[in-house]
C-alpha cells in the first residue's frame, strides 16, 4: 500500500528480513583468514608444546581432532557459524563424552 512503512513487523515481515540478512551475509566477501591463520598456528605451533609437556601423542579423542573440526567448519561454514561449532565441539571434547568419528 502507498504510505505504508515496510518493516519487519508486519505480516511475513519476520521472515523477510531474515531472507534479506542471509542474501546480504553471503554477498560480502569473507573474512575467515584471521582465524584459519590462527587455527595453523595452533596446530604447528602451541598444541606440539602442549603433548610434549604432557608427555602425550593424541590429545583429542575425537577423529578428526578438534582444531582439524574448527577448520573444517570455519571453511565450509564461514566464520561465524564455524567458530561457534568449534567452540561447542570444544565443550564436548572431555572425559565423559566417548569420544569417536566426528566429521564438521
């Protein structure tokens, strides 16, 4: 209608301004080079340091191990929802859990 406002209140505003973020999010460019960096870091660097001092050779009881899954995800998800997946893999990487094949 002419004068009305457009917003996302309206009927089956919701969902379009859903659709819109989600077309908007993967039109810009990525930017998950910072993390994929930081994620090899770890890998080439800290977690050696981490199963020497332990005196251990796998660390993870999961398969692919955890960072492999950060990257994994990070790649195939983007940034955000990666990070968020490696973080809960992360949560659920303990003793308690049994541990296994895992894929992102």
């Amino acid at each position: 209608m002419k004068g009305q406002v457009d917003c996302c209140c309206g009927p089956g505003g919701f969902g379009r301004a859903v659709i819109m973020w989600a077309r908007n999010v993967h039109s810009m460019p990525r930017r998950d080079g910072f993390i994929l960096d930081s994620i090899n870091y770890y890998q080439k660097q800290i977690d050696p340091q981490l199963k020497k001092e332990f005196g251990v050779k796998k660390m993870c009881s999961f398969m692919p191990t955890c960072s492999q899954y950060a990257k994994a995800a990070v790649k195939k998800r983007g940034p955000v929802i990666g990070m968020f997946m490696g973080a809960f893999r992360l949560l659920r990487c303990n003793p308690i859990t049994g541990g296994g094949y895992d894929p992102a």
